[in-house]
C-alpha cells in the first residue's frame, strides 16, 4: 500500500514537472485565456484551419460555402471588429460620413494576415458594407497573390505618379470587394511615397466605408509604423503555437509607441481549436448545442473511440450520430 501510494506520488509529481517543463519551453499561445492575460482586454477571435485542397486559398471558402464554420469564424471575427470600430449602437458603417481604416499586420511574416485581409474584406462585402482593400505590403503583395489579378496599374504607379487614384482600383465580382493591387518589389518607402499613401487612403474614406489595408510584418521592417499610422484602427494577426509571445507583445509594444490603435489580435491556423486538450482513447464526448453557455443541452448519445477532438458530426432525424470525424483524421461510422 506504501509502494502503491509512493509509487502514484512520484508519478504525479514527474507529470506535474513535465508539464512545467512543457509550458516553459512552449514560447507559443494554445488558448485564448494565454492571449487575453498577456494582450490584455483586447478583442480575440479565433479562426479555424482549413483542411484539404482548402489550404491552399483558404479565403475564396467565404465564396465557394459561405455555411462553413471557416466562413462563420471570419463573420465572428469581423463582427467583433465592427464593434470595436463602430460601437454596439451601429448595425452598419454605412452611415457615417467618413469610411474607416482597418489595417491588418503580423508581428512576423507567415503569420495568415493576407488571408484574414482578404477574408475580412470579403465578409464586410456580402454583409452590405462598400469596402476597398489595400495591398500595401509591396513586399510580399500576399493579398494580390491570392486574388491573382491583371491590374492595369498597381499602388507602386500611384505612388510614382504614373496614374490617378481611380485608375488603380479594380473589383471582384464575386465578392464586390474593390481593391487595389500590388507587384511584389524591393523598392523601400521613401517619406514622399509614406505622404502620398496617407492621402490616397484618406481619399478612399472618403468613397468606401470600409478601407482594409494589408500592411507588411511589424518586426523588421522599418515602413510599416509609419503605414500603418495611416490606419484608425490595426488587427493583429498570430498562429496558434507558432508566433512567439515574446514577438507579439514586441509588436504591440511598436504600435502603441507611435500611437497607433490595436482594437483586435486574431489567432489563426490552429493545429486544434483553442482551449481544446488531446484526449485519451477511452474518452466520452457528449456533443451539446449552447445557446446558454451555462444550460449547455446535449444531443444524442455520448461519441467514444477518439484521440482528439471531433470537427465533424452527422446525425440521424432521431438523434442517433451516423458518423464522426477528429482531428487526426480519423472516421467513426
């Protein structure tokens, strides 16, 4: 009985270092709790990783199944940053007289913020706000990658005199998100080009309620202060278990010092929902609808056999599940 009580001692006490040890060496954020105690009481929406052929073009899900919980994460995103923007009494930016500049960076590159540029642009179009966007990351140009255009003239002509401000934005169709391209370049930023972008996006407040401009990466570069003073507001885009907190609040720590706003920090590209824990093979999982956070109501019978957490169920009339899909890939029928 000491053996056994020694034994179970010495196991939880192993596993509790292990978990310390884990949690020091995991330099990522894994839950939304992490984020709101480092960020602060800033705005936190998460969006879900898009799995299959998907993965290449993760926006144009907005377009192709507008149902899908990708698109609905985007519709949460951009609600939360429409209050931000526009406060609880205002159902639209529309009336106002002056549009808003909402800018979208990440502390480093790779980070999904082209994609959430283009996705949140996209959803503030089908919601009914005239909205332009802005590849201002000339880079990268990511936002212009992913809408692949033949633009006749592109921001760098603009900036360089070669057209008027009309000429450089073009619309897509599909969406009526108008916008305005960019060809990747080395050129930097002069203070005439900085004087210039600040007046072309005052010019599109003027025309559209919505400007969303795709800034380049905070860290590192040198322009994208001074870019994004242009901007009223600025989300902050991470990747769940990949941007270090340590970059992130060196990000934030970089807007707030040139006065710059940050209304939201999105967490993207997550290898799991956050706040979600790997679970053991022999766990029950009682899927619920919650429209009551504390009056969760179950339905059906409770899912067995899985190792993670499940994305996807399908019910029969009656209640009873017919199938389900986790994480790790893996069909119960």
């Amino acid at each position: 009985m000491v053996l056994a009580f020694g034994g179970g001692f010495v196991g939880l006490t192993l596993g509790s270092l292990l978990a310390l040890l884990r949690e020091h060496r995991d330099k990522g954020f894994r839950t939304s709790a992490q984020v709101q105690q480092q960020i602060g009481s800033l705005i936190v929406s998460a969006t879900p990783r898009a799995i299959g052929r998907q993965r290449k073009s993760p926006a144009d899900i907005i377009l192709k199944d507008n149902r899908s919980a990708f698109a609905e994460a985007f519709r949460v995103s951009w609600a939360n940053i429409h209050l931000a923007v526009a406060g609880p009494r205002s159902a639209s930016l529309r009336g106002r007289r002056q549009g808003i500049a909402l800018g979208i960076t990440s502390a480093a590159s790779g980070e999904g913020k082209s994609t959430h540029a283009l996705g949140l642009a996209r959803t503030a179009a089908l919601a009914g706000e005239k909205v332009v966007l802005v590849d201002a990351d000339l880079r990268r140009s990511g936002v212009s990658r992913l809408l692949d255009p033949d633009p006749r003239f592109t921001l760098r002509d603009f900036l360089e005199g070669r057209c008027a401000a009309d000429d450089v934005i073009d619309i897509e169709e599909r969406s009526g998100v108008r916008f305005v391209s960019s060809a990747s370049s080395n050129f930097p930023w002069t203070s005439q080009d900085l004087q210039r972008f600040s007046s072309f996006v005052d010019y599109l407040k003027n025309r559209f309620t919505i400007v969303i401009i795709d800034l380049p990466p905070v860290l590192g570069l040198a322009e994208t202060i001074r870019l994004a003073m242009a901007a009223d507001k600025i989300a902050l885009v991470i990747r769940w278990g990949r941007t270090e907190r340590q970059f992130v609040q060196s990000a934030l720590d970089a807007l707030r010092s040139a006065s710059v706003p940050t209304i939201a920090v999105t967490p993207t590209t997550a290898t799991r929902m956050p706040g979600t824990r790997l679970l053991p093979r022999s766990s029950r999982i009682t899927a619920s609808v919650v429209i009551d956070p504390t009056r969760p109501m179950p339905i059906g019978v409770p899912l067995t056999g899985h190792q993670s957490y499940i994305n996807a169920l399908a019910y029969r009339p009656d209640g009873h599940p017919v199938a389900t899909a986790s994480a790790v890939q893996t069909v119960r029928i």
